[in-house]
C-alpha cells in the first residue's frame, strides 16, 4: 500500500515518501518500525481536497518509494543519507516516515552538506545525550548529533530532559518549551522564530510525542501537556514553504487504535497541501 495519492512516478515526482523501518534504539516503548505501514493505511481515510488551501493531493506530484528495513543505527544512518541525498540531488523534497527519532541526523546531514540549513525539531524530549544505552547515534542523542553538524537546531514543545542535557541545549539551541507555548500561544512562539528562519532552508522533523498524549497516545515516549495537532499544523502551514526536508518519527501504532497514526497521517497531508499551495501561488 502507498500514501493515498502519492501515485506519481518518481521522475515527474516533487516530494517522495519513503519509510524507514528501524527502532532498534527505542527505549521504553519499541514497534514504531511499523508505524510507515499504519500511516499509509491511516492516509486513506481523507479527502484528496483541502478546502482552506484550495488544493489537491492528486495534483501535487507525490511518489511513495515504498519502504527499507534496517537491522542496525550505523547501516540505516549510512544508506538513510545515501538515500536522501539522491532524492534532494533529483530535485524532490523528502519526507521520511519512521521508525524512530534517529533517522533525522542522516537526513539533516545529507541536506546540510548541499546547503546551508536550519533544522526545527518538534518534540516532547531536548534528546541532547552525549550516549544513550552506550549508543552515541540513537533516539536520544539525534538533537546532540544533529547540532554537531554546526547546524542551527530550534526545539519546539520542549518538556522532559536531564539536568546536563538542558545545560548543554541551553548552550547550543533556541528552545521553546511548553509552559512557555502555554504562556503565549503557538502564534506568538512563530512569529518569534520567523526571523531565525527567514530566507533559509528549513529541515523539519515532527517527533509525534509532541503532542500531548491525549492526540497521540501510542508514541514510542509519551509525555503529558503536550501540543495539540491543531497547534501543530499550525506551525506546519507556517513553516512549510522553507522546508527541503520532511520527516515524522515515533508513532507505535501497537500501543493505541490507530489513533496516532490517524494523526500523523493527516499531518503529513497538512504539510503537503501546505506545500502545494505555496508553489501554485509562486509566479
């Protein structure tokens, strides 16, 4: 099964859907390596026309490249980079689907070596370990690794984290927590980030525990007082017309009714329509 209308072929293709099936990291809940299967089966559940952006998924170009299975963190980061590197050289936007939280750091790298980048990380966790169960690559370390790319990182829905890992964050990254987005709204935390993103290439990456637990209730580690999707997709639709590459990671679809993936799967749409709409009003 594909993403609903994601049935362009590759070359015509502007953005391409491919899962990635690892968890081998994961540490308190594991199985978001079926997650890619459990979105596309969501995705078929919505309209192909969103009316606030007055637009299609069928015209917009979308291939699913299908899926790839890793056995270890050190060949998915290798062969994820590879990957992403050819698609971003053809042209085309990627948006991956895992499978956990390490899958960013490839995908950044792969970017950051074209282009001069800056990620936007939403989640519930900084993810700023030096080593996590003796891993330096896995889910828990992907922020940390992704700074070390000397790219600018922006954490968003911020609200778990150990005492060094807040100290070295606090070092390196902007950090929006969320008793902050509570105190001001989602709208004022977007605007303040505006001019840290403003003519740049943006990498976004959504860790669906960002949204409280009653939205998304099987992610790989659910945190309360969280996000809600409508909040999210708000930031989507704002940051979307900078983003070069996509991914959306953590959904464990065993731990719920398919609750979470419902929501994933509408807001990769989000940032489709989001996407196509941007491009149709360019001259």
């Amino acid at each position: 099964m594909i993403f609903a209308d994601s049935g362009s072929d590759y070359a015509s293709s502007k953005y391409v859907i491919h899962g990635v099936l690892f968890d081998g990291t994961s540490s308190f809940r594991s199985g978001s390596r079926w997650a890619p299967e459990a979105v596309r089966k969501a995705s078929h559940n919505y309209e192909p026309y969103d009316f606030e952006c007055d637009c299609e998924l069928l015209e917009s170009l979308v291939c699913d490249i299908g899926d790839t299975e890793y056995g270890n963190v050190d060949d998915m980061i290798v062969d994820l980079e590879a990957t992403t590197s050819r698609i971003v050289e053809d042209g085309k936007v990627p948006i991956a689907l895992g499978g956990e939280h390490s899958l960013t750091f490839p995908c950044v790298r792969a970017l950051a070596n074209k282009m001069e980048l800056i990620a936007v990380i939403f989640d519930a966790h900084l993810d700023f370990k030096e080593n996590y169960l003796g891993n330096e690559c896995g889910h828990a370390c992907v922020s940390r690794n992704v700074f070390g790319l000397s790219v600018p990182l922006i954490q968003i829905g911020i609200r778990s984290g150990a005492r060094d890992e807040y100290e070295r964050a606090l070092d390196t990254s902007a950090i929006y927590t969320m008793d902050r987005i509570r105190g001001v709204g989602i709208k004022k935390i977007l605007k303040d980030i505006a001019p840290l993103v403003e003519n740049k290439a943006v990498y976004l990456s959504i860790d669906m525990d960002v949204l409280d637990p009653a939205y998304a209730p099987g992610v790989g580690n659910p945190e309360p007082y969280g996000l809600t999707p409508l909040e999210l997709r708000t930031a989507i639709r704002e940051i979307s017309s900078r983003v070069v590459g996509f991914d959306m990671v953590e959904i464990t679809p065993d731990y719920d009714m398919g609750i979470s993936a419902l929501v994933g799967a509408k807001l990769v749409r989000d940032f489709l329509f989001a996407r196509i709409m941007t491009d149709y009003e360019k001259p």
